[in-house]
C-alpha cells in the first residue's frame, strides 16, 4: 500500500533547476512520481506548469519527500493556513519548529501570503496577528524567541522560492547551490571505496592504481605493495620520482633519506635516492634488479613479481632517470592512453601531473576515485564531466593502509 | 530576419540536467526556443522526448547554439552521414574537424551509426571505411594522425550521449560535472566588482565591506580607507584585530611591526599591537583617539570622520579587547544582523569567521563579493545557496588598490 | 675505544649558522666534540676560526658525522687529493661517487683546489686533467656520464662553501633554508604522537584536547568519546558548533544532516543541527539532557559522565547557542587561559579559531601537537616560538581512530 | 660619537642559536659588536659564556638593540631592579609597560629573581610585594589590569629565556620557531621585486621567467609579453600549455575559450585551444606562424619578434604537443639547465613543475622569486637552501600587471 499527495511547480522550472532538483528529490528518497500535467514554457519568457503525484511506500517517507520538495520551491494546491503554536518559554521554540531556509518565503495566515521579513536562515518564523497595519510574519533566531511567540510549525502554508538562475549570463554574478561538502567521514568512505575495489575485482574488472611519490614519503608504500600482491591493483601508472623512491625503500629503508618507520634521518640519507638510481642503471633495469636480488620488497618489486604492468612516464624534474622511465612525454602519453582504455576503476593516489595524464585518456563512463592532501588538487581531477567519481581529502599515508585493511583484513 | 532550426532531446532529459542546460544555452548565446513537443517521462523509469525549434539573429549565432545543444546531447532530426576529410599531413588535421568530448559518441556513417572507439577529449574522429567487419570509427590524438586519415570534421552526423546523473543515490559516487573554474583573468573581473559596487550606488543602494586583519597586514589599508572616504563603503563589518592592526597603522605606521611601506620591520614593533590597545583603551574608544588627534589615518580613522557605521565583533582570539569591541557573540550577531538586513552588495575580504557570520545573516537574494587567497574559503562562503555570488582567489593586497583604482581613478 | 678526527670552520661561521649548524651535527649523531681553538669574529666584519676534535664510538658513526659535517662547510686540516675513478660505463657512475650539493664546491686536484663549474645539486663531479688551460673539474648528471670519465669518489679533497646570511638586512631576499618537510610518514608520526600522549599520562600529566567540528563531521568523534572515556583527555576545549554537532550525533546518528556510518543523508537532517540545539536549551544544558536520556553517547557526553572539563567558546557565527557556551569573549578567554596553564600535552584538532586562542595563553615549554588538513593552520599555529611541537598535516578523520587505536588497543 | 653598552650570553648559546639570533639583531639593526670574553663550550654538555661590547650611532638605536638582544634571551650585567609603576585606572596600563614573551621570564625585585607565574604572551607583568609567602610576580592580560596594580615598565630587571634546541634529536618534537610570516604587504613587496629586476638589467645580469599557464588565464600575458617587448625577460622557460594558451589568445583572443578580457566565454571556445595546437602544426611551428602572420601578439609573439629565446618542455599533460615542444624530458632537462646555468634572477610563475626542473639546475647563489597562490608551492620551492630568495603568496593575475606598471610606467 502507498500514499500519494499532489505538489505543484511554477515559474522558470526547468532553467533555474527546480523540476531537475525536485525530480531527484522523489527518485533519491525512494518515492515515485507521475506527471499529470506540463505547460513548458514555450519561450524563454514563458513559466512552465507542472502537477506532478507523488508515490511514496509510507507516510514517513512521504512527509520526507514533500519536506525536501518544499524546501525546492514545489508547494501543494489549496494550501491550508500555517499551523502556529506559542512558544513555550523564552528561547524555546514548540516542538516541531519550521527552520527558516535562506530564500524568499511567505507563510499563509487567514486566507492571504505573508511575506516573511528579514529572511534568514535557520531562525523560526513568527506570526504577529496584531500588528499595526494588519498580520505580519517574520524570522527570530532561537536565542531571541520570547515566551508566547506565535511560532510556525511543519510546512504548511509555508511557500519558499528558491532563487532563480540569473537570465543574463554576462552578469559576473553567478549561481552559487550546495555543492559536494568537503566534510565527509572517512572511515566509512574509504569502506566505500573498497567496497567499489572489490566490486570491480568480482566483476572480472581492472584496478589501475596512479601513484605519486608521496604514497611512499607517507610510509603507504607497504600497504600498496600488500594490494599489489594480493591481486587488488592490475596496473599501475606513476612517474620516474615514485619508483626511486619506492626502490630507495627496497634497498636502504628510507625514502628521501628518512626511516619511514622509526622516523629517523640517518643523515647520509638524502645521497640515497641518487645512489639507488645508479644501483638500478648499473644493473640494467628494474625488473634486472629485482632478479639480481638487489630490491626485495615494496611496490615495484611487488609488480615484477606478480606480473603487473608499470608505466613510469618520465618529467622534466627527474633524478636519473630509471632506465625503465619512458622519457619521451609522447610516448609516454601512449602507454598511459592504453592502460586507461582498459580500466574500469582509476584510484588516483596524490599525483596531480599523472592523474591529469590518465584523466585526459578516460571516457567519462569509467569510474574514477581520486584522493589528495589538497582540495585544489581533487577538484581540478574531478571537475571533467566524469560520470562516476569519487573525490576524497584526505592524508594518503593513512588511507592507504586503512584501505588495505578493510579489504584484505576481513574477507 | 531570423534563421531557425530543429533539435531533438531524448531520455532522461529532465533529471539528468540536461533539458535545463539545453534551455539555458540557447539563453545564453542570445537565441529563443519554441517547445513544440514535449512529452515528459511520468513516472521515474521512463524517458522524456523534447522538441524545439531554436532560432537566432543570424547564421552565425545559430551555429555557435547548435553545438552547444551538441555538446550537451541534443541532436537534429533527420541526421545526414557525418562529413569526412582527408587529413592533408601527418599530424595535421582538415580545417573544422570535429573536436571529441569524453562522453560516449557516435557517427553516421553510409546512413548507421557508428560507435566511436577509444573515446577521449581533445581528439579527432576518424573513420575507416575498409576496416575488417565493416567500417570503424575511432579517436586519434593530433599527433596520431596520418595524412590521409578520414577525418570527420563539423557536427553534422555526430552523436554524444552525456552521461546521465546515477539513480542510485546511495552509490558514492557522484556525478562531477564542470564547476566554476579557478581560472579567470583578474583584472577583468575586479573591473566588473568595481562596475557591481557603482551600480549599487547609483541606485541608493547600500555597500557592507566584511574585513579581515589581512587587509592590513598586506598592505590594502589606505585603498580601502580610500574606498570608506570618498563613499564606497556604506558600513564595515570586521572584529577586534582588524580595528587594531588599522590603528596600530595610524599610530606607529606599522602592521603587527612591520612597516607596510618599506617592509622594515623595525624589530621593536611586534609590541606596537600591544601598546596600540592599551592607548585606545587610555583615551576611552576608537572615537575618542580619533578626536584627540592619537589617530590621524587608515579605515577606522576614516569610519569615524566619515560617520560610517563599523562593528567590530569580539572573538576569543583577540588581544585587549579594545572598548569598541562586542565582546558577546549573541550581541555581536544581532549588530551584525541587522547590517546584514540592510546591505544589498557584501564585499568579503579576507576573512573566514566575520564573512560566515554576515553571510549566516544574508537572504539569498543579495549580491556577494567574496575575495579570499584560500580558494578553500570562498568555496565555503558562497557554498550556500546564494543566488548572486561573485568568488574570487586572488590577493587582498593587490585586490583592493587595483579595485580603488578602478572606482577612483576613472570618474 | 672512540675514533677522532680534527675538523676546521672558517668564515662567517656564527651568523651564518654554520657553526651552530656543526654543533648540532655532532650531537644528533651520538659523537662528541671538542673545541680546540675558537678565534671569534670581534666585529661584524671579521670572520672566526674554530679546530674541533670530533670523537665517535666507532668509524662508521665518524664517516657520518664527518660527511655531515663537510656538506655544513666544515672541513678537513690538510685535505689530500680528491680520488678519482673512472666511469665503468655510460650513465655508470663508480661506487660511492660524490653527490653534489647546490652550493659552490672545490676540489683539490694536484695539490691544488680547483672550483666545481656549473654548481648543481645531485650530481657527479668529473675532472678533466687534460683541459685546455690546466685541469677542469665540473658537474655531469648520472644519464650524461661516459665511460671512462674520472669521477670524484668520497668526500676526502672535496670543499663545500654553504651560502651566508645575507648581511643586507633590508634586502626583501631572505635565508631560505631547509625547514621541516610535509613529507613524513604519517603511521609513524602517529604512533609517536600516542607515545607522547601515554607519557603525559604516565607522569601525571594533564592531556588538553582542543577540537573543531571536523571532529565530528569526519567521522572521528566516536575515537576522540572512546579516549575521554579511557581517560586519555583530562580537559576539552571547544566551541558552540562541536558540541552541536556531537550531540545531534548523539540524538540522531548525523552530523550536519549526514549519517556519518552510513554516509546517507536523510534530505531532512540539515534541520537537525538547529532541533538538537533547540532540545538541549529545552533540557537546560548538556549535563540535564545527559541525565535526562536525550544524550547517550558522543565526546560531550562522556564528559560529562567521566566528570572531564569541557569549555564551550561562543563566536559570531554560532547557531543557538547553547546554554553552556560562554558567549562573552573575555570570560571565555579567561576559563581558556585557566586549562592552557594546567595543560602538560595539547593536542589541536582542526580547529584555528580555537587553538590560536588557546596557544596564545601557553608558555613556551608546553608540549604542543596541531594536526590540520590545511598546512597553512599548521604553520600558523606553530610559528609562534613553542620548543615542544609536532605539526601534523593529515585528515583528522583518520587520525584519531588511529590514534585511539595505537592508545587502546595495544595495552 | 657612538654609545655602548656591554651584555652576557650564557648557556648553551651556540646550538641554541641563540648567539647566532644576537649577532644577527645587531646588524640587522645596524649596529656593531666587539667580543670580549667568549668561553666555548667544549663539550657539548658544557654551557658557554659570551661577553660582547654593543655599539650603536644612537641611544634610540642603541635601545632598540638591547630590546632585541633581550628579547633573544642576552642580559645586562649587574641588573638593576625592575621598574615599577602603578597602573593608572582599570585596564590601563602605565606607559612603556614591559609586554610579555612566551618564554619563561624572572624580574628583579629587592635585589632577588623572582620567577614570573603563567607565563604568557602579550600581557603585563604585575609584582605583588606583600603576597603571602613574599613578593610575587605574575602575568595579567591588559582587560584584568586593576588601578593600582604594579606593573613592571621598562626591560630593566627582567630576564628572559627562549627554550633550548632539544638535545634528544630522535624526539619528534620539534623546534618551530618564527619562520617568514605570510603576511607581508604585497604592493611594497613587488617594487622590491621591480627593483632587483632593473638592477640585474642596470648590471647586465640576465633575467630568466618561469612560466606557466595560469599567466595566460588570469590575464597577466598581454603585461608579461610587455616585459619580454621592453628587454626586462632575457630567457623564457615554459611548457606547451603555457605556449598553448598564449598562442590561443593571440589567435583567438580566448585562453582556455573564455575571452580574458570581457569574461565572456565565447561556448565553442573549449576548441580554440586543440585548433590554435593544430593551426601551429600546420605552420611548422610557432616561429612561422609569427611569420606568417598567424600570430600577432602575446608573449610567444613577442619573444619571437625580440630575439628572447625560449624553452618549451613537454609533459605528459599536453595536448598536441606544439613542434616546438621538446618531448624529451632528458634533452629538455638538458635545455633547461643550460638556461639556468645563464640567469642571474629566476622568476618563477605559477609552475610548480617547470620552476621544480629549473630549480634543480641552479647553485645556491642564483637569485629567485617565486610567486604563486598556493603556499605550499611557494614552501616547496624555497625549501631547498636557496640563499638568494623571496617567496610570494599572491595572484599572479593582478603580480604581473602591478610588477609591469612598477617597472615600466616610472622611467
């Protein structure tokens, strides 16, 4: 059994977003809509119309649905009066309150739309009747709600109208909405992310990990090397600078010349990284290396072992290079076009040169998840038109680990 | 005379956005739209078909609206075969030749569409009519193409299908599709804030600059008290430090000790903070010192000749405080309110907790200014909901003289 | 039995920070030194001489020291010819060849010193004895190194002249000089940051946590409960906006609307923020709503079970407040400065306003640890002269599950 | 006729740097030192003794030495008594009051030290001479300074001890100290920046710019071509994007399709940038199209028309790449060395990558500007023991224009 309510739009609703947004509401919140009336606009001068039913599978869900409606402009025909109720002591509003949105608003008292004064958002609104001049409605933050207030509860009668997009788009003024929040928790969407991991692993898919040096300074060297090996990454994309500094691990335990486990800077450290990369010319390659017995653990040597291709693309601020290091950006550029067309999952790790690289390769239907330290840094990978995108900010010296737990710890 | 033409959108045309980015395309490029089909899809699962004929002034703004529509998925009724063109050279494609999106296309080859392979921005198309299995087209860098390649070139023919936001709301991946890029010539559009702050003033209107201590510290002081003198500013809203570091200018002429001109920091000054309070505090008020002649320049010094209101809320990272601060934050929120209620442009400079706090106050209907450094603080600022938001990333201390140059050099 | 060797600085050695540089050498790497002759520079133009005798348990301790010492500036009384080998191969460089740094080098080639052309860091340095006008001695890369090039080999016969201080100080070109780097592992770091906390503990410290509503929002605050519970926090400071969010957490399983475990977002739960508050000031304040029931779990809530401090700072853009929130500025600062005192460890978790206003009422002496996803908080925050202070770029969220973990799961 | 005072350093004053921070404050503030006793310690558990004769032209700067030298912990032999004097009225203090450091601090009462209690920056120093138990000195902020209080004026009688370097190098507590403030006055800071440019010029040196794309797009090329077309750029080094992008305004008038000027962002604009790569390729190169008329401004134009050669590094980011562009990343490291090996001022714009490539070719005597708004890249840049350098955060879209005007407009 489902219960069902009609709400109406009005206005510019499809260029200043509404009916998208109020579409999305019904569909995100599990309900179901039937449009039983549409006057589009003709011209871009002309309001559009639309009375839509709303399904929902119970009364809960419904009220949730027509809230997050209302709150985008949507409002029901032959709205009843606003319900008001005192406020039951100074700086208590009565239950139920109506928290104010940013927007124009108007509540509905005997019969006629007042407009709400001084808007503002999350106060409540209160309803003098006896004001000089006739009803008046206005906002009060809680701190300032006197006992006896009339205070509007619930939604009805309640009219919001969500700003529309600006016509002139040579204004420089632009339309600011909700975007994606920065604050999200981590944990739970790192479970995410491995979730996605292990989803396209059963599905037959490919991991393409793209890894930038800071992986190994943050001491996740290991727990990507553990991903490598235990079949969770299929390929991997990543510059000249990671693999010295992975291969430095592998053969001093330090990377740039610091003890990624004790912290400590054996102070001959910083020679390290030019030394390994003479170790590693001398001889012949990486993979030689590993078979020489020369590097014995981390990432690359996880790749050689488990047979997992490696593009390392060369950069002009390259130490050495590696011989293995494709110096030709051209060619490079090839390498990496191929191993993205074969990707079903990107997880770009804290590299904005090589994640642009690989980005610049994908469809827009291929699943991406990108994680850095800067928030500059994710936006410009994600802000592409990808369909399906992750971005997360956040210290890859403790997501990778994390990550690596929650998929290999528990299955 | 008006030139028109057809275009067709189909599927989830509504909630995927790309119905409204269809309508306010044709809007922003100066043209108009006739619905003259529109069947909406009724329920969640079924798609929506839309038909329209645009028309523009000329040939010229048509074509420049058709490939937007293009771009974002509408096609023409009726498609001819895709038009192909020998490329000339190695590595140099046909004038016009059709340049990719990353979302998934396809060209109309011998009267069929052909799924284009590879897909990729910033590509050419090339069809190879002789293929095994029949024709073939696919993506190819500039760099890739070989003379004599088939290249496709105009729009005629080619199909994309942007991707259509996920219903699955609970997936974590979400749909990332271009934001309001960081990079914008900075003189061009301080130039339209100057143009935003006159017009605001030539209509009565009210001017509320929200400052930062950083204004100071970077050397924009005299600009903006520049701006307060000759009537710019209508009130300012700041807290404790700003007031003192602008004092300690119009004292010692140094901001937390250093010289703002010479960049001398005179090693002594870092008590000039310290010893500016305490006078302030000596001579009764921010008035007071002005009117004894302690203080003789910078913002407040120009706010109190000019009788320009200022609150100067307290926060507890303030030393002194001076007598002018509100030290209570319900107090101080209610003054800021009620500036709030009246301003209709905000210029935010510089400051995280004053802007938040004014912007807590602000309906989304008036026009924002916010100028930060941090482009993490003005994503937070104008990520509210705002329907008239200019952000800017650039420095205060070259933001504010360029802007008074701007105002005042030119009238 | 300890080894020994005489090492010579020479120059501007105080005020170019070499001789402090040196000293610090020799005790981070466990040796002993000392001073023979130490002729000052009288004047600020005279430069100074000092002979030490450096001493270490061992030759391997002493080569470090001494390599360190060298790449400082220091040198050896009578140097021997620098050895020479010759390349083995193309982009082969001998075994323990001499990596350059960027400052001007000198090597000693037939009792002579002869100056390093083409100064650059990471690289090996070739001597040409047979150059047109006497021998040559310069840097090559490792990939341009030939076969047979006669590569200098340790640092016997190598000088290096680290820049001074500019004395010009009113040139704006400052001393720019290897500061702590971003790059630490952050398992590690952590794992050291849980030593210290136990330490405190140990000795009877007092652990003050000071915490943003990051805390909250990234998922932490079920981590940062379990430590108060644990008795791992002895005090907390905070603002209105963390213990809001804490206890609607702790009321409806979200924070700002989001379920942080789930990372669904009941669409109505941007209202719960403003209904939590509005509940706590019905109850009283947060002790009553504790004891009412209204509040099971959460940071404010142990608290207040486990009879642990908390200050609730007002600021300007509070919603509510609460009814614990001190709003006055000056009597927040107070109760502030009061835990500051009696605080042996603070650990500052993504919160600026807060941890300025507390690292401005601490001694010097106090151990300090300031972890922030924004480097830029990091670096504010502790450029303020503390002796006792780890900065900890990385996402909080993260962090202090981690950090809890290592604490009390290991005991 | 000069004035002098003598002053004592004890403790551990070299490793401390506290000898180094003395010498230093004397010359900065032009002032000379005469060393008369200086007791090294030998061992590096033995505290040293330093006794120097300060000189300076005037009492007033002779006062201002000593404050400094006090500040870094030094003291005057035979101390007097601290100055006391009664604070006028409540939160007010005396005149010349002495305002606190945050490191542990005595005065000087009745012939005694007297520990001051709850130490803390910014505040007053209040002797309470009939305290239970005997005198007592404490620190009070100025808002809880009572009429009457004692308050200690003057640094006559107080001493002061910044902490100690620690000893323990394997504590990841570390020594933060008051590194370059962020803060600094942008306007004055790029005359400076003007100034070191017409004097590299005035002395024949060669002045080389690092460029990257955000130049174009924030509308600083047409005042970047102008430096090159005036002979204030000797080198150019670059990427493709940034040749793009400029070539793309000098064709099209757009950078990255939106015009810089009028903001306007033509819709088909996102092609200029993929058809101006394929415009140039058609000509063989950027030199030929400025030949062939194709380009007609900007700062590829210009460097081409006024001789000033140029370096274009590929990267794997490119589109096309332009056949200027070396794809090679070791020849073009080859290039780029060469260039830097020439530059006597680097300016490095915007670019973490090239600027980082750049960067490593040079000695530690080459001057450098880095200008960015990101810190941390400005940080990345600087952190390399450049003795030469001045890093600043700001918006190179308003730097270059302003550094153009400087330079240009005054002659």
């Amino acid at each position: 059994m489902t219960v069902a309510r009609t709400v109406e739009l009005e206005g510019h609703i499809i260029d200043s977003g509404m009916m998208q947004r109020c579409f999305g509401v019904v569909m995100d919140l599990g309900g179901n809509f039937d449009v039983e009336v549409f006057d589009v606009g003709k011209h871009k001068d002309e309001e559009s119309y639309c009375r839509m039913l709303v399904t929902a599978d119970d009364e809960e869900s419904l009220r949730e649905i027509l809230h997050e409606l209302h709150q985008s402009g949507a409002h029901l025909p032959d709205p009843p009066d606003a319900t008001l109720e005192p406020a039951p002591a100074n700086q208590v509003v009565p239950h139920g309150f109506y928290s104010t949105t940013n927007h124009p608003t108007q509540v509905r008292y005997d019969g006629e739309w007042l407009p709400v004064e001084n808007v503002e958002m999350d106060c409540a609104i209160v309803v003098d009747p006896d004001a000089d001049g006739g009803a008046r409605a206005y906002t009060k933050v809680l701190n300032a709600i006197d006992g006896g207030d009339l205070v509007v509860t619930d939604e009805a009668g309640v009219r919001v109208d969500p700003p529309e997009r600006p016509r002139d788009s040579n204004s420089p003024f632009g339309f600011m909405q909700g975007g994606v929040s920065a604050e999200r928790p981590s944990e739970s969407l790192i479970r995410e992310i491995a979730d996605a991991i292990e989803e396209t692993k059963a599905d037959g898919g490919s991991v393409l990990a793209v890894a930038g040096p800071a992986v190994v300074h943050s001491g996740a060297g290991d727990a990507l090397a553990r991903l490598v090996r235990e079949g969770y990454v299929d390929m991997l994309s990543a510059g000249n600078g990671f693999a010295v500094h992975d291969l430095e691990r592998g053969q001093y335990g330090t990377s740039l010349g610091m003890d990624v486990e004790t912290l400590e800077s054996p102070r001959k450290g910083h020679k390290h990284h030019i030394y390994t990369i003479s170790e590693i010319i001398r001889a012949g390659g990486i993979e030689e290396a590993v078979e020489q017995g020369l590097v014995e653990e981390g990432v690359m040597y996880e790749c050689v072992e488990n047979d997992v291709p490696y593009i390392l693309a060369g950069s002009i601020r390259d130490d050495g290079p590696l011989p293995d290091t494709i110096t030709d950006s051209v060619e490079a550029q090839n390498a990496i076009r191929e191993q993205a067309h074969e990707a079903d999952l990107v997880v770009m790790l804290s590299t904005l040169l090589h994640s642009v690289a690989v980005g610049n390769c994908l469809p827009s239907t291929t699943r991406v998840v990108c994680v850095d330290i800067n928030p500059a840094t994710v936006t410009q990978l994600l802000d592409r038109g990808s369909a399906q995108a992750i971005g997360m900010v956040t210290d890859v010296g403790t997501f990778v680990p994390t990550l690596a737990d929650q998929i290999l710890d528990e299955s």
